[in-house]
C-alpha cells in the first residue's frame, strides 16, 4: 500500500495523518507534519488582517493600543490550539456580531464596567460551546441539519462577503480602486481561473507562483497601490524587531483579575446576545464541514474529518482564556472562512509530493500569522496594504461558499428555499426595529430557512415526490 511521509512520519493511503497524544491528536511540526513554506507567507502577508480590529478595542474597551495589538498577536497562537490538537479549522472571530457586540457595550459606563460587560459576554460565549460542544448536541444538529438550509447559510455568508467588498462606503472601491481591481483580478485568475490551470501544467515556475495562493495578488495590488499613490509607504519598519508585549499593563488594567468578576446583571443583559453570537458561530461551522469535505473528496490520500465537538471545547477554552486575561471584542469563533478556503483551496490542488498532509498547510499558516504579528518591520511593512490582503480574503471566501452552496442543492426546492434564506440572513437585520439584539439577520435567516423547510420539503414520513424531467430539445 502506498505510503506518504510528511515530517518524519508516515501515513497509508487515505488514512488520518499520524498523532500523538491519544484522544487530544497532538501534532507537532517537523514531526507530525512539515512545514509549508507557501502557506506561511500567506500567514505572514495576512497578519495585517486581524490588526484591523484595534482601533475599535481602543475606542469601545478604552484598550490602549499597545495592548490590543498585543492581544490580536495572543489570540492567533490561540488558533494553534485548534490545528494542534485534531480540529482542521482555521479558527477565527466570531466576526458577523461586532457592530451588535459594540451596540450592547456602548449601553455600558466606559471603564471598568464596560470591561465586566465584555468580560461576561465572552464567558457567556464559552459556556455554550463547551455545554453543546461536552454533550455533543451540536454533533447531531449539524449531522441532520437540512441541506437546503446548510446551502442558505452558506448563500448568506457569501453575499455578505462581496456586499461588504462591493459597498461603496467600504476603502476597497472608493479609495483604492485601481489596486483593489488588480489584486482582485490577479488574485482571482491564479486561484481559479481555468486558464490558470493550463498554465500551471504547462509552466512549472507559474505553478510554483500558483503554490502561494493569496500572496501573488496582493503583491500586484501592493505594488499598483504604491505605484498609484493609493497605498502609501511603510513607516518606522525599523524602530525595533519584537513588538511591544506589555503583560503587565493587560493584566493589571483590563483583565479580570484587575476589574472584577461581573455581576449577575451583567450577565443577564450579556445572555440573549450571547446566544446571537453563537447562531453566527453555527453558521460557521456548518461552512467549515463543507470546505472540508470538499478537501476529503479531492484528496483521497488523507482523511481528513471535522469533530464538531473538539471544535466547540477548544472555542471554550480560548474564551475562558481571553475572558480572564484579556476580554477580546470580536470573541473566539469555531471558523475564519477567508483563511479556510485559502488552505483547503491550495490543498486540494496539491499533488501528495506537494503537499503531503492537510495539517502542514493549516497549522503553516497559524504559525506564519502568529510570528508575522509579533515581527515589528514586518507588521509595518505589511500594514499600509491591510484592506487589499481584507479585501482579497473576502472576495475567495464569497465565491466558495456561494459555489458550494449551488453544489450542494440536489433540486430547484433547495435552491429557491437556500436563495430566499441566504438574502434573509444578509438582509433583514431588525435589531433597532424590534429592540432586541435575538433579531438579527442570522436568527430571521435560520427562522425562515426553517420554516420553508418544513411548510414546503420536509416530508414527514410521506415518499418525496420527484422533480419532472426537463424536456429534451430536438
């Protein structure tokens, strides 16, 4: 049986890649996978992305600056834990609940309190992951989830990825368009294009060039930006090597330790948006299990499998962590779409030779993201193109899901019932109209999709009637 060799260990065809640890899958580099240099780069270019989310922890939290972007370097090794340990995610916010998140704190006095807020929403947050994830309910949820619905929410994170990059109120368009359009059209033609895969049997140095993935089209956009005056230079690129890391400040000033436990109030106003920010998580979840799959269906060599449970225990812990030591605005979610399709995109067009294991691209990126935040030059060097690298991200996260989406419906009921679910999501927002942070887009979205689910395809016991043919034209 043919037998592949990432790290200094071997794997059978299509079995799991080898671990250690029993139960927990523990998988260290250059042992049980090697490192892959593409995908590492792709981490460092993207380190710029996650840094986005200061200015609003400075603002909302009262953060001082140093010590959010100290916090975004913590919360990526955060991500560690998951391709460390068994689960293929590529772990990211819980991004779609921010301006809600926001919202619910500005009710709060700016200070200490506002802190014990933010403290209880995130505990909040990890107490239902690791309650659904411990009993394994949200196992069987996504295991009879309807496809229907699964391709609406897939639908709904595509639109609202390109809505966001098409908005004319966003930097994409309106301030940078020349760079914007060409890192989009290179990043776009690498990726997927099928003159690009010509090109890449064909040409072995493009090949190598495709290998990189996001990274040649954000090189395009940077240098057009900086040619055109739409993307300035990069400042004090070597005023020091290591970033500021003040430990001290963050735990005597915003952690739990420093502020206090918070009250029964505060957990009480927290709950009701804490269940907001998990029905987003969902979502996220059931669009991990589709990439993945896809990956598993491409790459027959190496099975690679999603254990929701394992998933939810880990957004547990880096919850709990963040919630003591540092309370982080967007919280710690189960998936980062955008870097989830980059890794899985790249996999399942890899040869073995290329890429032996899913888990050396993976945990390759984590680690070049993790390092690149905490390189001083290389955070400034990266910075001043941070809305392309955004941008870019957003724009392979719509296509993928609104393309898995379509694929995944086996009749036109499931398409109409996932189009109209996906717009909802998007679409029909009425926190300000109803007063309450439970109606956002994804809570109407799943309430739609789920009633046109069983009003119009659920069957309930009764043999499912067939579509009729289309006629044939002569």
């Amino acid at each position: 049986m043919e037998k592949f060799k990432s790290g200094t260990v071997t794997r059978e065809y299509g079995a799991e890649q080898p671990y250690a640890g029993g139960k927990l899958k523990f998988r260290l580099p250059f042992v049980h996978y090697r490192i892959e240099y593409q995908d590492f780069i792709q981490g460092m270019i993207l380190c710029c992305v996650p840094l986005g989310i200061v200015p609003a922890m400075n603002k909302v939290l009262g953060i001082p600056i140093e010590v959010a972007v100290f916090l975004v370097m913590v919360n990526n090794f955060l991500y560690l834990l998951h391709t460390s340990f068994g689960d293929p995610s590529i772990a990211g916010w819980i991004t779609a609940g921010i301006p809600l998140y926001i919202t619910f704190l500005t009710g709060f006095t700016e200070g200490p309190e506002r802190i014990q807020a933010m403290i209880a929403l995130q505990i909040l947050v990890g107490l239902i992951f690791l309650i659904l994830g411990g009993t394994g309910l949200t196992e069987k949820v996504v295991k009879h989830f309807p496809i229907s619905m699964r391709a609406g929410i897939l639908l709904g994170a595509g639109f609202a990825s390109l809505q966001r990059v098409f908005d004319p109120s966003q930097p994409f368009v309106s301030k940078m368009p020349i760079s914007f359009f060409s890192a989009s059209f290179g990043g776009l033609f690498i990726l997927f294009s099928n003159a690009a895969q010509r090109f890449k049997q064909k040409h072995g140095w493009f090949a190598w060039v495709a290998s990189f993935g996001l990274a040649p089209g954000f090189l395009i956009g940077y240098a057009v930006g900086w040619l055109t005056g739409e993307i300035p230079s990069p400042v004090g690129v070597f005023d020091r090597f290591i970033i500021d890391m003040p430990v001290g400040q963050m735990v005597s000033s915003i952690s739990m330790l420093a502020v206090g436990m918070p009250s029964a109030s505060h957990f009480a106003a927290a709950l009701s948006l804490a269940v907001v920010a998990y029905v987003l998580a969902f979502g996220d979840i059931l669009v991990l299990k589709a990439l993945v799959e896809e990956a598993d269906v491409a790459r027959p060599d190496e099975k690679v499998t999603v254990e929701v449970s394992r998933n939810h225990i880990i957004c547990a812990i880096r919850n709990f962590f963040l919630a003591i030591f540092g309370p982080y605005l967007p919280l710690s979610g189960p998936q980062w779409t955008g870097g989830q399709a980059l890794v899985v995109n790249r996999y399942k067009n890899a040869t073995p030779d290329q890429e032996p294991s899913y888990w050396g691209g993976a945990t390759s990126m984590f680690w070049g993201m993790s390092i690149g935040l905490a390189i001083h030059p290389i955070v400034q060097i990266i910075l001043p193109a941070k809305d392309i690298g955004f941008a870019l991200t957003l724009l392979i996260q719509g296509y993928l899901c609104i393309y898995l989406a379509f694929a995944m419906c086996q009749n036109n009921l499931q398409r109409g019932i996932a189009g109209i679910m996906g717009a909802v999501l998007v679409t029909s927002n009425y926190v300000k109209l109803w007063n309450n942070p439970l109606w956002s887009g994804p809570t109407m979205g799943l309430l739609v999709g789920a009633v046109m689910y069983f009003t119009f395809e659920h069957h309930f016991g009764a043999k499912a009637i067939p579509e009729p043919a289309v006629a044939k034209k002569d």
